[in-house]
C-alpha cells in the first residue's frame, strides 16, 4: 500500500523516513563514485570541524534536516546545534558545528547548504509575510508549486516561517479548479460529482471549490456541502463582496497573483486564507556558508 506523506500540523518534527530518501537520492546525484577532488587533496584521517556561518539576515530552518545529512554521509559526524529552527538570525551568527573527518565534511558541505539556503529562504520570506499580516485574522497558505521531490522540506520551511500548510498533494483533500469545472460541463455538475464519489468510496475529505466570479460563487454555495471556496483573481472590491456573500459559512480563501508586497491588501479584504505559490517556486535562498574552523 502506497505510503501518504502528512506534515504534522503542531510541530516541525521530523519524518527521518522521508527526509532521509530525499537525502540518499540527493548524495546519490552528487557523489557519484567518490569525491575526487577531497580524495586526492585530503589525507584519509584527517579531523577538522567547520562552522555554518550566517551571511544574511532572516529565519534560519532545516537544522535538523542538516544533522541528517550529515549522519547520512558519515554516522561519526558531530554535529553541535547552536540555534534551532525558527529563530530569527542576522549576519554573523553561527548556528551549528560539524567535526569529524574532513572528506566527509566535504561531501556533506553542498548538500546540506543546497537544503538549508532554500528552506530558510522559504522560512524568511513566509515569517515576513505572516508578520505583516498580524491582526488581520488572514492565514497564509502554501500551494503545491513545489520543487519535485523537495514538497516535504519545503511545506515545512513555510510552518517554520509561521505559515500554514494547503493539502500535501492531490490525495488529501479535493480541489476543484477551473479545469475540472470545464471538463465536467459546469460547476454544478462537478460539485455534484465529487460529493458523490466521496459517498461511494467512503472517504472523509474536505471539498474546496474554485470560483471566477461571484456569480460562480453562487452557484456554489445554493449547492452546499463543501468546506472552502477558492476566491482566484478576484479584484479587491468583488473579493470584498465575495467575503460578505459568503458570510462565514463556509472558509474564503484567495489566490492569483498574491505578492509579499500586496498580501495584506488582500488580506483586508477579509478573506480567511491567501495561497501564495511564491512562498515556494522562486523565493530566493538565505545566503549561508560552511566555512572551516582553522587554528
């Protein structure tokens, strides 16, 4: 039976099972057969130990992701936590120590930066955001525009920024948009039919409804039975009648083109939810940097 991937929803713990399949796969890609360069430069004992240096300011995340790297690459690696995920750094601080031998330090240096510049980039610009929006009531949502194969590091880069995780993927929740809309000839029909699929398989999942327009959202809510609707592209003044439309029966969410710089006018308009893909597909990485401890 295929395994279903649930990020837990009130801790950034660690699956080791999943992180550590992304982790193989990654050495894998990068190691090839051997590292050439650090095998024919660096003594076989030699010990060293390095710093992870912070070289911008933001939300440092993937601590523990890098303690599995690096016990992935060679289980005699110490690694000595200086700040845990979460914490807001500035440039300068050091946030962990890895000693051990120095080939392994080596292979584990690019993988372990490559994991913890995208998650804290992820971490950074979600807490700004989050932070920006304090006293609105809106929560931020990622989406799965998500790097393959990295989806779980990422969505949990977003909960380390004080974000909130949208469904995993396409297993745990229904989300009709646009296209199945399209393809099944109509809202209603397609409202209908998955209300009855989830009937007929016995399954327990919440419904959320793309709508267009307001007279899409409508259309949905004389139907009834779903959890969500999904406002897209809405302008502020028909979001902001879209919100009193619904009127708190069921959750509003918006989407389309929401940016760190106009999130919370969206937000004002009263919705309880806005996605933002670019949590996730071109955020930039937080400039960090395993330098060797020499002397």
């Amino acid at each position: 039976m295929k395994k279903f991937i649930f990020l837990p929803q009130k801790s950034q713990v660690l699956d080791k099972n999943i992180v550590r399949q992304i982790i193989k796969s990654a050495l894998a890609e990068d190691l090839g057969d051997g590292d050439h360069t650090s095998l024919s430069t660096i003594p076989k004992d030699a010990k060293g130990k390095a710093r992870l240096l912070v070289k911008e300011d933001g939300v440092i995340a993937g601590v523990d992701v890098a303690v599995e790297v690096c016990n992935e690459v060679d289980p005699d690696l110490n690694v000595e936590i200086l700040l845990k995920d979460g914490t807001e750094v500035k440039v300068g601080d050091v946030v962990l120590y890895v000693s051990g031998s120095v080939q392994s330090i080596l292979v584990a240096e690019r993988l372990l930066l490559n994991l913890m510049q995208r998650m804290s980039g992820i971490a950074t610009t979600t807490h700004k955001i989050v932070k920006n929006l304090k006293g609105t009531g809106t929560k931020v949502l990622d989406t799965r525009k998500t790097t393959p194969n990295l989806r779980y590091l990422e969505k949990m880069a977003v909960k380390i920024g004080g974000g909130v995780n949208h469904r995993f993927g396409l297993y745990d929740m229904i989300l009709i948009k646009d296209n199945h809309v399209d393809y099944a000839g109509g809202i209603e029909n397609a409202v209908k039919a998955a209300q009855d699929y989830l009937k007929k398989e016995n399954r327990n999942l919440q419904i959320e409804v793309e709508v267009r327009n307001l007279e899409e959202l409508r259309s949905v809510l004389a139907i009834g039975g779903i959890d969500r609707v999904l406002l897209d592209n809405f302008n502020f003044e028909d979001l902001k009648k879209a919100v009193a439309i619904v009127d708190k029966t069921v959750a509003t969410e918006a989407s389309g083109n929401i940016t760190p710089q106009n999130a919370l006018d969206y937000a004002k308009c009263g919705v309880d939810y806005i996605s933002m893909g670019a949590l996730t597909h071109s955020v930039k990485g937080l400039d960090l940097s395993l330098k060797a401890v020499v002397g």
